[in-house]
C-alpha cells in the first residue's frame, strides 16, 4: 500500500486559487449563460455549425456567447431558445440559482447516526448542503469516542474523508496501514478502504470528519 505524504511538487500541481475574486456581476451572468447554452445544445446533440445554421449566427459569434465573452442581446436569447425549443429563462437557471451557508454555533451540531454507528461513537453533524452546483456532498461531523467507545476498524463507504485529530490518541486503521493519530494529526484517505479506530490510545477522543462524495452517489 503506498503510503504519501504532501510534498511541494503535489502543491505546485493545484491550480485553483482560493484567493480568487470573481469577476464583476454582469461577467459573470454572461459565463452563466454561456453554459447554458452549450448545455442544451450538447443535449440536444446539436453541433455549434447546426446551431449557426438554425439561427443565423455566425460561429464565431457562437463560440463567443458559450464562453462568457460576449453579452448577447434578448434577441439572439430568444433566438437560440427558439432553436433549442426551451424557455428563455431556461438561459438564466445557473445565475440564479441560491448560494447557500450553514452556520452551526458551538454545542448546536445535530446529533446523528450514520450507518453502522457503533456505540460510544458520537456524532455531531455540524452542516448539510444538499443538490448544489458543485456535484459534490459534504458531511463534515464532530465524532467523540467516549470511555466506553467500541473500536471498528472495518467501516466502509463510497467518498473522500478527511479526519482532523482535536484531542485524544487513537490509533486509526485504514486498509493494511495503522496511523498514531494525535491531536493536530490529520489523515486523509479514500473511503471505500475498511477504515476506522482500532486501538483507543487516550480519551475522550474528538476529531472532525469531513466525507465528500458526488451527489449521484
């Protein structure tokens, strides 16, 4: 089993930038749009030179609208809705879909049992976005492992998790490998392995668990 660790090679491969400022709002609108487009389109199996055909517009100008680079007037919107047979709104969806935040204040996380919960295993769901833009689910919870906590090494489900280590020792299995996991330490890993504490070092435990996974899932 390969065994990595964060190296600057692996940081100098991510190219997103969390510092990023989002361009102006009517840019955006137009990105938004563009996307849409593209989509039904693609849908549709329609190519960008059938579609030109069908409205008239050149491919160029094609092109331009479905990459956000140019604001296209109602007109040519109605246009393509009529080529697409959809709604002109349909252009908009994306734009104004609703953001969401979920704040949870400290002690109020809901607490929960995920499947194959064992007992003295608490957990504290702190958040929940449900059908988002992004494809991705996101469960993070607070899990406390109490004096009578049983250890389970073998759960198992579909995602990424990622464990961050607040108090406790525990020492953690996942797959073939064990890791001492102290306050501070964090693992992340591929769910689908058999992980989960076998061997309760010092408690009480607490740690946050962040599992993701697409939305189909």
């Amino acid at each position: 089993m390969n065994v990595e660790k964060i190296t600057p090679e692996m940081v100098a491969k991510l190219t997103q930038d969390p510092h990023r400022v989002r361009e102006g709002r009517e840019k955006i609108l137009e990105v938004a749009i563009g996307r849409e487009v593209r989509a039904f389109r693609r849908r549709q199996e329609v190519t960008v030179a059938e579609l030109a055909s069908l409205t008239g517009l050149s491919i160029g100008m094609l092109s331009k609208i479905e990459n956000g680079n140019t604001s296209p007037s109602l007109k040519t919107l109605q246009t393509l809705a009529n080529a697409l047979s959809v709604p002109l709104t349909a252009f908009l969806r994306r734009f104004e879909e609703r953001r969401t935040a979920v704040h949870t204040k400290h002690g109020e996380g809901v607490e929960t049992e995920r499947a194959g919960t064992r007992a003295g295993h608490q957990y504290n769901l702190l958040g929940h976005i449900g059908a988002n833009t992004s494809g991705v689910i996101v469960e993070p919870y607070l899990i406390t492992l109490s004096t009578k906590a049983d250890v389970f090494p073998t759960f198992q489900h579909g995602g990424i998790e990622t464990i961050y280590m607040l108090e406790g020792e525990v020492d953690y299995r996942h797959g073939d490998e064990v890791y001492k996991l102290a306050a501070g330490d964090t693992l992340f890993f591929d769910a689908d392995s058999p992980h989960g504490p076998e061997k309760l070092v010092q408690l009480p435990a607490r740690y946050l668990s962040i599992i993701s996974y697409p939305q189909n899932s």
